[in-house]
C-alpha cells in the first residue's frame, strides 16, 4: 500500500506539474495594419538630396590668390596666376588640367573633381595627390581651397592655397 501511496503522490506532482508549465504566453492574434497614412514632407531649401551639377567646362582664371607654405615657420605669399581648364563633364564629375608657375618654372597638372549633392561644392584631387574644396559662389566664380602634404624627402613643403577662379568669357 505505501508503494501505490508513494505512485499515487508522484502522478499527483507530475499532473500538478504539467498543469502549470504549459504555454506561458497567449495565442498571438493578428494586428490590423496602422490607418493613419504616412504624411509627405516636402525638402527643405538647399537640403534637395541631388541637385543638378551646372556645366564646368572653359577656362577658369585666378585673380587673386594666397599660399601658405609650412615649413620651419609659416611663409605667406601671393599664389600668382593660376588656370584650370575643365575639358570634361560627365554629369557631377569633372576632368582637366591646371597651370601655373611652380618656383618660377611652369608647372602642369590633371585633377579630377566630383560635386557634392547640393551642386554648388566641390571635391578636387590632382596629380601629385593634393586635394581642394570649391565652391561655386556664383555660375563663373569659384573659391578654391587647396592642401597639399608636400613630401617625406622634403623636396616640397606643405602647403594651403586660397584663390578664387573666374571663368573666361569666349567672345
């Protein structure tokens, strides 16, 4: 008898237990899509995710102009005339070459530049690995600011320009 009492009690504990430990949560029911439709927002000026870019190519002229050279100290000087020839487009990427005099000896270099969405900036790199920012304050003026790193062997100091490009008019 105490054998069926001790059976007796564990089928009780085993109901018990299987009683309580079924399924914690409710059967999940479907939710009805939200009524309330999205609202447009129109883009604020100036934030138009791709504004077109304006037609580069020409001759852009610099009138004025300043380099920082870093070396010991900081030298400033006159950046003295500076052309950039756009002589490609393909929508907001630009090609050309730019000239100027490098310590009195002329200097040619290729660069690249793409617009930025808002189609008024600039991103530039050139030939040698310099880099510039531009940008477009009126349809034929252009601020450039430029960096170059100069090099390890120290053959050409680091340096910053500041200039401002005007495009030539073809008569």
């Amino acid at each position: 008898m105490r054998s069926s009492y001790l059976i007796f009690v564990l089928l009780l504990i085993l109901v018990a237990g299987l009683c309580t430990a079924g399924c914690t949560t409710s059967t999940p029911q479907a939710v009805p899509p939200a009524t309330t439709p999205a609202i447009p927002v129109a883009a604020a000026p100036g934030n138009n995710p791709m504004v077109p870019a304006p037609d580069m190519k020409g001759t852009w002229i610099s009138d004025d102009g300043t380099v920082y050279l870093l070396a010991d100290g900081i030298q400033t000087m006159g950046a003295g005339k500076n052309t950039w020839v756009v002589t490609s487009q393909d929508g907001r990427v630009i090609s050309g070459y730019k000239t100027f005099l490098q310590g009195g000896i002329p200097a040619n270099q290729t660069f690249a530049g793409i617009f930025d969405p808002d189609g008024k900036t600039l991103s530039f790199i050139d030939q040698p690995g310099g880099w510039a920012k531009g940008t477009l304050t009126d349809a034929d003026t252009l601020y450039i600011g430029m960096m170059n790193p100069g090099d390890k062997a120290k053959t050409s100091a680091a340096m910053a320009i500041a200039m401002t490009l005007h495009r030539q008019k073809t008569p």
